[in-house]
C-alpha cells in the first residue's frame, strides 16, 4: 500500500528538497561561499542530481548537488540524513551511514576526476573538486560543527599534497560550538530551528515556496511511488532467493541421508528436475 507523503513535515533535509531550493543559483553559491569561505564569481549546474560512472563496469553515483565555478572548479553538496528524516530516502540506520561516509567521499572524488578529464588531456587540467556533506548528525563523533579534511603529510601536517581536492563535512548537531554566525544559523536551520538570518530566512522561504507547489509535490509523488514499487519487488525477490536457498539445503541433506525422491519432494518443495539436477552435482542418484 502506498504510503502518504507529509508535505508539511517536509524540510530541507529532504534530499528531493534540498536539490531544488539549491537550483537558485544565488543561494546555492552563497552556502558555498559560507561553507569555504571563498568568492564566487558564477555557478553552473551541467545537471541536477548529476549521475556519474567512473568507466563503464563501475558503480555509478548519483550526486545531489554538482555545480561548477567560471575556473570549472567542481562542488558537490550532498544532504545526508538517517532515519525518516528524509522522507523518500531511509534505508540505512546512522551506524551503516557513519561508516560509509569516508568511502563514498573517496569514490565520489575518484569519480569527479575521471569524470573532469577527457581523452588526451594532461592531469594538470584537473581542477579543484569539493565534497561537501551536510549531516544532521554528527559523522566523526568529535563534536565539532565542520570536519575538513586535505591530504597531508603525516610526518609534516603542515605540508599539503596539493592534489586540489578537499572533503567537508558539516555537522548539524553542533551548530551552537562555532563562532561563525551565518554558519551557525545554517546548522541550526538544518536541525529543525527557525530561520534567523536573512541567508536562513531566504532558504525557508523558497523551501515552502517549492513544497506547496503542485507540479513539484506530483514529480516527487511520482519518483516515490516508483521507489516504494521498487523496494517492494527487491524485497520480494529476495524473499523468493531466500526460500528457494532453504528449499536446496532441505533437498541437500535429505539427499545426503538417501531419502527417496518423493519424500525429497514433499518437504524441499523443489520440482524433480531441480532435485535430479542437485543430487547430480553432489554425484548421488535418488530413487
């Protein structure tokens, strides 16, 4: 049965969200500027929820955010939540999230670069290439409002490798332990508090803006239903994996005691040919 979307308890963090308020170029490059505190001149979006394959046998992502600057610098700004709090997205529990953090930071970086070269180009036209996750909950357990990461050296930290790639993460729970004010009122904005700067407010507005908008709410009730059916039949086919794996073992061992045929059949469940075809493997014969 299809599960009602609560347009009303929706927020920002809702990753379907998040990626078309950030369609607003000048929200999107002001959170930017905020988050590194760098200028930018102009952003680009080549796509939104920009999907990306390393070569063509490898796993393939889906960004939430990519955009690039006028110098083809890459930013990808990923929303990450546990839980319900996403409304469409809530498989994995914080633990597994946590875990695979620092992975799939590594592969979206690897994927970026292959991505940014082309056939012929030198590796110094790779640009600088930004992952930036936003969490609603703390990713290192360190308390810390940002966690930002380079290659170093780790007999002298001082020196950078210079491979122009950073990871940020940013944790929502810890808004109150930063001195930066707009950052601090983002994070609070993120973890469910009220908008108070104008930057927040700003992001509010277009928030409801877009949710109580009814070409966006059918897209998203369209793209839900497709990933609930989804969910459903892989469940169902693991189901049907998982009983025709118990049904073998049953046949594998009654075959093993030398059980007659139609007794193998009554309790594995399996057809003849499927029994002949295991005792066949394990070099029996059944009668």
């Amino acid at each position: 049965m299809y599960k009602e979307i609560d347009w009303d308890a929706m927020t920002i963090t809702n990753n379907f969200l998040f990626q078309e308020v950030l369609r607003n170029k000048e929200l999107c490059a002001h959170l930017i500027e905020n988050i590194l505190h760098i200028q930018i001149k102009d952003i680009h979006y080549p796509q939104a929820e920009k999907s990306m394959t390393a070569q063509l046998r490898s796993k393939s992502i889906r960004l939430d955010l990519y955009v690039t600057d006028v110098d083809n610098n890459v930013y990808d700004v990923e929303m990450e939540t546990t839980g319900n709090r996403s409304v469409l997205y809530s498989d994995l529990d914080k633990e597994t999230v946590i875990s695979e953090l620092p992975l799939r930071t590594r592969y979206y970086q690897s994927v970026i670069s292959t991505n940014m070269l082309k056939k012929g180009m030198h590796y110094r036209h790779l640009r600088k290439a930004f992952v930036i996750f936003i969490c609603t909950f703390d990713p290192f357990k360190k308390g810390l409002p940002v966690y930002h990461f380079t290659y170093r050296c780790k007999e002298d930290v001082a020196l950078e490798m210079g491979d122009k790639t950073e990871n940020i993460f940013l944790n929502a729970k810890a808004a109150n332990k930063t001195d930066d004010r707009e950052l601090s009122a983002f994070l609070s904005y993120i973890n469910g508090k009220a908008a108070t700067t104008p930057f927040t407010k700003c992001l509010e507005k277009e928030t409801v803006r877009i949710k109580n908008d009814d070409g966006w709410r059918y897209r998203i009730m369209t793209l839900d239903m497709e990933i609930q059916d989804m969910k459903r039949r892989n469940a169902q086919k693991v189901k049907k994996e998982t009983e025709k794996e118990i049904n073998e073992r049953v046949a594998t061992d009654m075959i093993k005691d030398g059980e007659p045929l139609a007794k193998i059949l009554k309790y594995s469940k399996l057809t003849e040919a499927a029994i002949r075809k295991l005792a066949k493997s394990m070099g029996v014969a059944v009668l």
